[in-house]
C-alpha cells in the first residue's frame, strides 16, 4: 500500500532531500529532530517535526524505540531512515514491520547478512562474484612462500584472530614472505595468543568503485552505473564521481553485473551499494561490502541517470515494483560530488561547528547543491561536520571538472572554516585531471604538500 | 582574544550544562576561566534549584520549546488558559526528558500523581513517560505546589516540553 506520511528518521541534508522527494510524491511528512535541531531546514519544510530528545545522539536518532514510537503517534505508515544513525541496524525495520509501518529499506535479515563482513562474502562467492584472492590459514613459512607464489605478490600476512593492523605484514616477494611469516606470526602469538596466518593479495593503488542497485525485493534488481570514490581521507569520501572513467567498458559490465547477480541472490529490497577495489594495474576489482541503505553520494548517479533514487525507494517501499527496466535506465555524461565538511584543514581537519554567517551558493547549468545550510544557521557540535554536497554535471569528466572548479570559485561561505578550498586544490592538481589517483593519493601526494604553496 | 564563534560556543556549553546531570564545571583556556555550578548555597546566582532526579528544570514558558509547524494535527501542547501571563515569576518548569505519551496516572482509572495545587516534595513521581511500552516515572527535582499542569493526559510530548509548573518553596 502506497505510503500516505511518512516519518524521516534522520538530519541534516538527507533529512531535507528525503522531505522532498516525499512532497513531490505529494507525501506527508513528519521530520524527527533532537533538541538541538529544533530549528532544521527539514523539520520548517516538513508537515510536522518532533522533538525526540537531547542533542546526544544516543538519546534521540540512535534510540529505535523512541523513533518508532513517535513513527506510531505521530500516524506515519512508512519510515525512511537515509544513511547513518540508525540505518543499517535491523532491529529498526523489525520495530516497523511489529507495528506495521513500512520500512525504506531491505529486509532486516538481509541487513544482518550484509552486515556481517564473512557472511557477506560467502555470499558473494555463492553468487560468483570475485573477491581479493587469498589463502585459507597458513601454518609455516614454506606455505607462505607457496600461497604467495600462488596468489601473485605483492600479498598481505594477516592474523587470522586479528584486527587493528597488528600482526599484518606485507611481503613483495617470497623470501620476504618467508621472512614475513615469522614476524607476522610473533606479532599475532603476542596479540591475540594465536599465531595462525592467512594470505591475500595486496593491491598497492586500488580505487574504491561501487555501484548502485536498487531492487524490488523479489528478486528484480536494476543498478544505476557505477560510481568511483577514491578520493578518500583515513577511510573517508571526500569526492565521488559517476561514472568510472578509469574502467574499460568491459570491465564496467562485468561490474554491474557481478553487482546485479549478487543483489538479486539474496532477493534485496529497495537501495543499495555494492563496493569493489578495482585493481588498475590487473584490470581486475574484488568485492569489499554491501551497503544497506542510500549513500551520501548518491546524486552522482542521479546526475548521470536523470532518476531520482530517493522517490523510487519511498515507491517500492510503499509496494510498487520497480518503476522502470534495465533498457530505460540510460546513463550520460558525467558527474562529480565535492562533499563540502565544516573542518580546518590547518589543523588536522578539526571539526570546526558554528555559525554560518554567509551561504552564497553557486547556481548555474549543471550545478545542483544538496545542503540544509542558509546563512545564520547553526552547525551543532554534536553530529558530522557535512555543511553540503556540491554537484555538478557535465558532458564528459574534463567538462566536469570545469564546471565544479566553477561552482568552487563562485561559492562563498564564511562563519566557520571548510574543506572547500581543499576540494579546488584536489579537482584542479594534474592527478586528479589526469585521472591518475587511488585511495591513498590524497593522504599521500596531495596533503604532504597542501598548505605549503600558500604559506 | 575572543576567538570567532566564541559566542556561540559559550551559548552551547551553557545549553550542555543547562541540560547535564552535572552539578559542577570549571574551564580555564588562557585567560578566560569560567566556573558554572548548580548549587545556590556557593552564592552564585542560579536561575533554579536542581535535583539529581530527571526532572530537569528548564526554561520560562514561551520558550519555543513547543514543536513547530503542526500542519498535520496541533501538538498537544499548553492548555490554553495557562499561558505564560498566568505564571508567577518564580515558577519553574519542569520539562519532558524524552519524547513519549504523558500518562499522569500510574494505571487506567487510578488516581492521578499529583494535582494542581498539591504539594510536592523533590523525589516524587510527577507523571509516567511511555516509549514503546516501557513507563518511566519523571520525579520532582524540586519540592513545592504544583501550579499548573501544561499538558493533556495521554498526548504524545515532545522532548524538552513543558509538562508542569511548579512554584517551589
């Protein structure tokens, strides 16, 4: 059954595009805020907010029953939960479904499948999707030359009870393999009292591509294109694109593919991301994670599909199939996503909350902004320091990346300190036009160097 | 020096404190030194007493503590003929913890905890807070008469809105 209003159970700018999408389906809504955010963009456009607790997360977005609750009295029939918070935890969905609210989301066992790293795995190997190859445990030092040998080096040792980096060493060769293995092993018995190793390639420049899905719970699943995410800070995104312009056609195929295959395996419901590390070098990707939920970046394949990912899932939540087939969704050109953080980058990328005293936008052909900033509008200290994600569009990459230093110059925002000029100095270095980076360029090439030209 | 968005750092620690179970916080940074305390009897001026139970003292009503723009059905939020005119100056307010039903009886058909024009002592239970079935006692952190109750028994409150005002002793 269609949903009639629908609870946003989240902040910030998803909660403000998830306002909207549900308004162009002519949806009502009702924004759950904490305390500190009584005055949010999303909860002024929505039909109603409500106020659920203290700014502590833990007390207000990260509670489920005081979100369901308030679901409940407030006289939602769905829920749409967009990224973080309380997004991929099942015990969310399983709350909906016992008080028959419709979830935006997949299955709750689907997301404790997914969720779980080994589980997903042998899900994806059941579905024939490649994964990073590897070894099963390796017990002396001559195995380890052998599976090193076998799986092609540079390769990884990694304790089998392990975590956190200890007890992981990297071997080019066999004799350092050999050699690796005592050490690694040492370091594992010293750790975690269980010197067993396993082995699996190390791909030295990878980039994070991934791509999106969206299924109607039965078994159809579409994707969207693939998005390259390798600008990345400790694990973090900072720029995305759609699509890869690295992949060969072939090779992008294979991708969606493997990515379709995988999702319809396990009959996945509504948005999802399938992420992979593309081996440039090898012309081969592996299979890292399934994220459960809509992503931060997902424009970017808003932008190159001309589809609203956002509308299509609060659809096939409320019981419709998927709107279109695979042949309708047509992808062109090329965009490109700068997630704007309010951080110092001269101080190690401090979360900097505050004011916003002046929020000039850029605006033009091509230019979209996904932001619930305005100029007088408090950033909390309490959540992520996203202010805003800047978008753009353009024919190919090099006319995207024109534009997004465009949008970059003609955006002023003053009040607190930003990442934006960082964004302008990654789009416009010869890596990034060149197209020659991987997820540890920016930590390693770039950032050495960032500040030192200005100074 | 002050620092850009001092002000406002400064507003939301004092939010922080105003909200925290602590009694006591001292900053020292440079030359600035700021000492907040919850207890009157140090001499420093304190706009309410606090308890160590939940019941937070909060601000005055009219306050935009209310939810805003309930397009879809009203809030059920002040009685009407309570507003903030009635007040005497010195009531206190004594907010929602949490978001939940306001239940001012422990069970269906017993009698209320409290009444306007009762006593109240601080410890004692004022109304219950329902999430999902589970019931949560909101106690006094104050002693004194209960002045008005602002909300209607069984409504859906917000978190952080007034529920009663009491006059204290």
């Amino acid at each position: 059954m269609a949903i009639k209003r629908l609870f946003v159970a989240n902040r910030g700018e998803i909660a403000l595009r998830i306002v909207r999408a549900a308004q162009a389906l002519n949806i009502e809504t009702v924004v759950a805020v904490s305390d500190a955010d009584r005055d949010s963009a999303a909860g002024r456009l929505a039909d109603r907010s409500i106020v659920l607790g203290p700014p502590a997360a833990a007390k207000s977005y990260l509670d489920p029953r005081l979100i369901v609750h308030a679901a409940k009295e407030s006289g939602c029939d769905g829920l749409h939960p967009g990224y973080g918070f309380l997004s991929e935890r099942a015990i969310l969905p399983r709350l909906c479904s016992d008080h028959g609210i419709a979830f935006v989301g997949p299955e709750p066992d689907v997301i404790d499948a997914l969720g779980d790293k080994l589980k997903a795995r042998a899900m994806a190997q059941a579905a024939g999707v490649p994964l990073v190859p590897g070894s099963e445990c390796v017990a002396t030092a001559a195995d380890a030359r052998r599976e090193g040998d076998r799986i092609g080096y540079p390769v990884l040792l990694k304790a089998a009870a392990g975590g956190g980096g200890r007890g992981m060493v990297i071997a080019h060769n066999g004799d350092e393999a050999e050699a690796g293995f005592h050490r690694a092993s040492a370091e594992a018995v010293a750790a975690f009292g269980d010197g067993t190793l396993f082995m699996e390639r190390f791909v030295p420049e990878a980039r994070h591509v991934e791509v999106q899905l969206m299924g109607d719970g039965k078994g159809r699943v579409l994707h969207f294109g693939e998005r390259d995410c390798s600008v990345q800070r400790r694990y973090q995104k900072l720029i995305e694109e759609a699509p890869c312009a690295a992949m060969p056609d072939h090779l992008r195929a294979q991708l969606h593919q493997s990515a379709v295959d995988l999702a319809a395996s396990v009959n996945y419901r509504n948005a999802g991301t399938a992420e992979f590390l593309f081996d440039v070098q090898r012309q081969e990707f592996y299979f890292i994670e399934v994220n459960a939920r809509i992503q931060v970046e997902h424009p970017v394949s808003e932008m190159i599909s001309g589809f609203d990912l956002v509308q299509e899932q609060i659809r096939i939540a409320g019981g419709a199939g998927l709107s279109v087939v695979q042949q309708d969704v047509k992808l062109s050109g090329h965009a490109i996503e700068c997630r704007i953080n309010a951080e110092d980058t001269k101080r190690d990328f401090l979360p900097s909350p505050g004011r916003i005293t002046r929020w000039e936008p850029p605006e033009g052909e091509g230019i979209r902004l996904d932001s619930h900033m305005s100029a007088g509008t408090m950033i909390p200290p309490f959540y992520d320091s996203m202010v805003g994600k800047l978008i753009v569009h353009g024919k190919d990459r090099a006319d995207a990346i024109s534009r997004m230093a465009d949008a970059i110059d003609g955006f002023a925002i003053e009040g607190v300190p930003t990442t934006l000029d960082l964004h302008r100095a990654i789009i416009t270095h010869p890596d990034f036009v060149e197209n020659h980076i991987h997820t540890r360029w920016l930590e390693q090439v770039l950032l050495p160097d960032y500040g030192k030209k200005a100074a | 020096m002050v620092e850009p968005g001092f002000p406002d750092a400064l507003k939301l620690l004092l939010e922080e404190f105003s909200r925290s179970e602590l009694c006591e916080l001292h900053v020292r940074r440079g030359d600035f030194e700021l000492y907040l305390s919850t207890d009157v009897a140090r001499g420093r001026p304190q706009a309410a007493p606090r308890g160590v139970s939940a019941a937070s003292v909060a601000a005055p009503l009219g306050h935009p503590a209310e939810a805003q723009g309930s397009a879809i059905e009203p809030v059920p939020a002040a009685v009407p003929d309570r507003t903030a005119a009635d007040l005497p100056a010195e009531a206190i307010i004594i907010t929602a913890p949490n978001l939940g039903t306001f239940y001012r009886a422990p069970k269906p058909g017993a009698a209320n905890y409290v009444e306007v024009g009762g006593r109240i002592a601080e410890g004692d239970e004022l109304c219950l807070i329902e999430v999902m079935k589970l019931f949560t006692a909101l106690r006094a952190g104050v002693s004194g008469t209960i002045h008005a109750v602002l909300v209607e028994d069984g409504a859906m409150v917000d978190g952080g809105q007034p529920l009663f005002a009491v006059v204290a002793d």
